[in-house]
C-alpha cells in the first residue's frame, strides 16, 4: 500500500543531505483561526528557508501521506470543516477510508520519520493532562517522542498541561529534554515554568551532536528541544494561568472531552486574553522554525 508522497523539491534535499524540517498541521485545521492559520503555516515555511532548510508540511490527503503541500492543499486543510485531526490511532482507518487529516505532533514524527526527516519544528508539545490522575488523559506525543527517531523544536509542552507530571513521564520514557539557550522549561506562553530541563544547549551545533551521539549509538526514540518564546512576546505567567484556569473550568462546566480539550482551551485563552495568546503563539512557532533549521542545518553538515 502506496500512502507516502514526497515533493520534488523535499526528495532531491534528501537524497542529497541537505536540511529538511518537518512541519504540522493541527496548527492549521484545528488550532489556529482563519486566516491566521493560513498566514502562520506560511510565515513558518518562509522562517525554515531563510535559515537555510527546506520546509516539508505534512499533511494526509485522500489517505496519502503528503510530505509538503501545495497552497491550495494549505487552503483547503485551513478552511475545510472536514478535516480529522489525526494521532497515531488515527492512521490506519484515515488511510483505508481515504480521508482527509492534519497532522498532530505524534503523527507528524511518524510521517516525517518514513521520509527521513529527523527535525520537527511546532508550537508546543502534547503532555499529561490536569487531573491525568482521574481521567487517565495523556498525550500520545509523548509516547512517540519514546519510539520516533525525531527531534521536536517547541516551546515546551502547552501550559494548559501538567508540566511537572509530563516531565515526570517523559524521563520515565527515556526521552531527553534539552533546554536550548535555557536551564528552565519554557512554558509555551511564558518563558519559565520553574522547572529544569535535563541538558541545556546554547548552539544549534550543540544540539546536533547530542542528536548524533543518541542515534549513532543506536539510542532509540526522539529528542525534546524546548526553545523559550521570546522575551517582547512573552505573556506574564500570572496573567496567562489565570487565563488558563478560567479556561479549565468552562470546559469541564460544558464537559468537553478527548481531542476536543486543547482546541476548546486555546480558544477560551485567545477569548480571554483579547487575542494576545494567538499573537504570542504565532511568534512562539516561528522562533521555533528558525531554531529547528538552524539545527537541521548542522545536523546535516556532519
């Protein structure tokens, strides 16, 4: 079964080891407003070339795995109401049933991992859920940053989360967290969580040669490399938790559940906030497409 189709321009930069980040698109379906998602998805592939790297955007269309898109596929996965929102339990019925779906972070390891892209660029990770001891609600991106050989460029996990119980989880996984220019976990929003992360690294180079020495010793599964948002856009961690918890509480009042928490919670922040999360996380993406390219491009020269 034929379900990977990777563009001209993605296949010859492999083929000739040139640098490739992969690039979601839950981001683009599911997590960000028309037309600011269009706009964003565009602005994140204009980052990656800047730097030097080629961006690949993943998408699953008519049950084939796209490995870069066209705009009209980027125009069609922002406005069309039927889209999946596809995590690795998704997969095998969006591709027999030939369906349409964005790409979350897990998913979008698994596509970029067949084509042979080892860096990822998004805007925060999935994590362990607030009252996960209840609900049980944790993220599949972490189980796949245990089993993908790809490393993921976020700000962290969404603040939304449990942050200290997704670290918790992650070193019960094996999967190293890398602070890039940072010793403390960003915290999607803000730059600090008061948490610490595992290893800090102050280069991209850096951070390509731990990539290297985990996969060239046959160390399995993907790499975090969390990449604090910028200090001019960054929200204050008061004012974005008090966002959030009035968030966490309407959504438990209007029992919303499974994929539909994160979209409802970003919105509801957005709302909140007067649209300043949407702003802070449009920056927060795309200093994370810089970063990853920045790294993509030395993991390549070695």
């Amino acid at each position: 079964m034929n379900i990977l189709k990777i563009t001209d321009e993605i296949q010859e930069a492999l083929q000739e080891g040139r640098p490739v980040v992969a690039l979601e698109t839950t981001i683009v379906s599911h997590g960000m407003p028309y037309p600011e998602n269009i706009e964003t998805a565009r602005l994140l592939e204009d980052t990656i070339r800047a730097n030097g790297a080629v961006p690949a955007t993943i998408a699953i269309l008519d049950g084939i795995i796209n490995v870069g898109i066209s705009d009209d596929q980027l125009e069609f996965l922002g406005t069309s109401k039927d889209i999946v929102k596809a995590s690795r339990r998704d997969l095998p019925a969006v591709y027999a049933k030939r369906l349409h779906a964005a790409t979350t972070v897990a998913t979008t390891m698994i596509c970029a991992d067949l084509a042979g892209i080892r860096i990822f660029a998004t805007g925060g990770v999935g994590g362990v859920h607030r009252g996960a001891q209840q609900t049980f609600d944790i993220s599949a991106d972490l189980q796949e940053l245990a089993r993908t050989d790809v490393a993921v460029v976020s700000a962290g996990s969404k603040s939304i989360l449990d942050l200290p119980l997704t670290l918790e989880y992650l070193e019960t996984l094996g999967v190293p967290i890398l602070g890039y220019k940072t010793d403390e976990l960003p915290a999607f929003y803000t730059r600090e969580s008061g948490l610490k992360v595992d290893y800090r690294v102050d280069t991209p180079k850096e951070a390509a040669q731990i990539l290297h020495a985990k996969w060239d010793t046959g160390l399995t599964g993907g790499v975090m490399i969390t990449n604090p948002i910028p200090k001019e856009f960054a929200l204050e961690k008061a004012y974005i938790d008090s966002a959030i918890d009035q968030a966490l509480a309407d959504a438990k009042n209007q029992h919303i559940e499974g994929k539909r928490v994160t979209p409802f919670l970003l919105g509801r922040v957005k709302e909140l906030t007067g649209g300043k999360s949407l702003a802070a996380n449009i920056e927060l993406v795309r200093h994370n497409a810089e970063v990853a390219a920045q790294i993509a491009k030395e993991y390549w020269s070695n």
